[in-house]
C-alpha cells in the first residue's frame, strides 16, 4: 500500500458530472453537456475496496447533481452498510444537494442514513437567482427553499448545513445570511468563491474592506441573536479557543490528496472535486489505487511547514495551510499562497474569537 494511503479517512464520489443547474459561480465549469455518471458496479468495486483496505469512514456523495444519480447513490449506502461491520467499520455519509430533485424518497432516505446534508442556497431570492440558474434559465429559489425547510424540519434541525456562495457580485453577503436565518434555517456556511483571478465573480482588492466590514458585522448579530436566544452557526466561526485543532490537523490541513480524495464517475481519483478532470492531478484509479506520487507528495507538502510565508502567520496553526484548489486558481501551483484567502481568514478568525 502506498505509504500514504494508510491516512486515508474520507472520500468524496462524483457521482455524476451531469448537473439540474448552470451556476455562473461553479468551480467546475458548465455542466449542460455532461452524462458521465458512475455505475452501481464502479460504485461497488469503490466501496469493497475502501471497506477492506483503507481506514475510510466519512464518503460523501457530489457531483454535477448527484440526485441525477439517486439510485445508485442509494445503491451505494446500501451496499455500504451491508458490509460495514465485517470490516469494522461505521461509515458516516454526507449529501449534498441543489435541492431541484429533492422529494420525500429522498428527503426520508438521507435523513434515516446520511449523518450530513450540505444544501445548497445563496441567500436572497435575487442573488440566488442570478447565480443559480436552471438549465433553462430561470431561478430556482421558489423551487428548493420550501424542499429545504420540509428536509430540516424533518431532521430535527440538525445534521445539516445551508450553503452559499458569495462572489463580486454580492459582497454585501451577511444580507444573504440574515435571510436564510430568518427562512428558519440555523446551521449556516457562507464560502468565498472559488475561481480564477479573470472571472467575472472573482474577488477583487477592493471588495476586501467590505467583507472585513460584513465579518464583523455577522459576528456583532450573531452575539446578539445568541443573547435573545435564537442563535445561528456560522461554519467558519467554529472555533474552539481551548484546545484548537489537533496536531495532525495542523500538519495536514484539509488533507486533499492524502488523507481525502474524489472518485470520479469512471473511477479515476483526484486530489479533490475541484481538480477532476484536471489529467495532471489525476492520482491513480480505484483498482490499482494511488500510482502518481509526484502528484501526491506535491499535496503532502500543502501545509504551513512548508510555505515561507506561513513562518510568521499568527494564525497559521488554524489554517494549517488553506486551500489547495485556491492556491493553484490564484499562483498556478498548490504549494503556492493564496494571498486574499490568508487575508479573508485572518478576519474570519479575528470574529470567531469575538463570537467565542
């Protein structure tokens, strides 16, 4: 077994590149002309061999829409936990979904066998709309909103989060926040976008001050709303200030392509969704494994130990190196640094100690 394979704790399987939408902001590009989808018997042989040879026990299941591929989504947890414990497993599996497809088969399912679901939304109807568009055009926020409050009412209202993505277009992001919290939705991610420099929802110098700005303010109203006693999650405000991360964390960061690898729908696997189809970072395939191990060590050395300029970073031991995919988009290499990011983070933590 590769050496490093050993960590290897999480999969994501892409199980399809087809998709319901065509988001202006989505990291993977147009959707509109893709098939691929992974077959129950790929999904299988995937399955078999994590169970059997890898300490795996988070899978997540992406896409494209992976609700375009339900079926064998369902196949894939079933088959799954049918053999989990003879492999001494507990395998804890994650959804996520733009809501377009989502019905009561599937609102039942995921939540009797999916520890997690990430569901999609931007915020605001406008916003929304304008960056989540159907593939005939049209929005789709009066379709996946009320889908979403009868999927986390039926969860408890826990085990989920509510996503967004906030670009150039929409700085003024916390407006987005505040509306999903008051759709009745409290486990809250908002997600800078991830694109290169030259697109259009690029990020740009001058939006940093606004969104240091509408940190603070989410964090001002959410010590507010906890003291009236309805309190939101804020994904990026987890902070724990006794213990913080564990050492392993701080070394490895995310983990992509080491610890956490993407399974496309043809079985090849990649550092993450965000590198598939990417032949460069291509790392191998689920039967014979991890076979590029330029690739691998390069996203080995994706950690604050091995940048300059992390050495002196305050808050280095939390961000433990960022994001491989935005380092590549912004420098061209994912040991490079991606300089905004490091700026946007400072300030996320910055307002989590203030919220703590």
């Amino acid at each position: 077994m590769n050496r490093y394979l050993k960590n290897l704790n999480r999969i994501e399987f892409v199980v399809t590149m087809a998709c319901t939408g065509k988001c202006k902001h989505c990291s993977q590009g147009d959707h509109t002309s893709c098939t691929d989808s992974i077959n129950k018997d790929v999904a299988a042989d995937a399955v078999r061999k994590i169970a059997a040879e890898y300490n795996i026990t988070s899978v997540m299941t992406f896409g494209g829409e992976p609700l375009l591929n339900w079926d064998v989504v369902k196949k894939l947890v079933e088959y799954a936990r049918s053999i989990e414990k003879q492999h001494n497993k507990n395998f804890r599996f994650t959804l996520t979904t733009n809501g377009m497809l989502v019905d009561d088969d599937v609102i039942d399912f995921a939540n009797r066998e999916c520890h997690n679901v990430v569901l999609s939304l931007d915020g605001r109807k406008e916003i929304h709309d304008h960056l989540r568009k159907t593939i005939g055009g049209k929005g789709s926020y009066d379709v996946i909103v009320p889908k979403f409050q009868e999927f986390v009412k039926k969860r408890g209202n826990r085990g989920y989060y509510v996503r967004g993505t906030y670009t150039h277009n929409n700085v003024d992001f916390t407006n987005d926040i505040f509306h999903m919290a008051d759709l009745g939705f409290t486990e809250l991610s908002m997600e800078p976008v991830v694109c290169a420099p030259d697109d259009k929802s690029a990020l740009t110098k001058e939006d940093l001050p606004v969104l240091f700005e509408q940190y603070e303010l989410l964090a001002k109203e959410m010590i507010k709303r906890q003291r009236a006693g309805k309190p939101i999650t804020f994904y990026h405000y987890m902070l724990d200030l006794k213990n913080g991360p564990c050492i392993y964390k701080r070394i490895t960061g995310c983990g992509s392509g080491t610890e956490y690898m993407a399974v496309t729908p043809w079985g090849d696997l990649y550092p993450c969704h965000q590198f598939v189809g990417d032949d460069k970072f291509k790392l191998g395939d689920i039967w014979k494994g991890v076979d590029n191990l330029e690739i691998q060590n390069e996203f080995l050395e994706c950690n604050v130990y091995a940048r300059e300029e992390c050495k002196d970073c305050w808050a280095k031991l939390y961000c433990s190196g960022g994001c491989a995919a935005n380092a590549y988009h912004s420098t061209g290499s994912v040991k490079g640094v991606y300089e905004y990011g490091c700026k946007l983070f400072r300030k996320r933590m910055e307002c989590a100690i203030m919220v703590a």
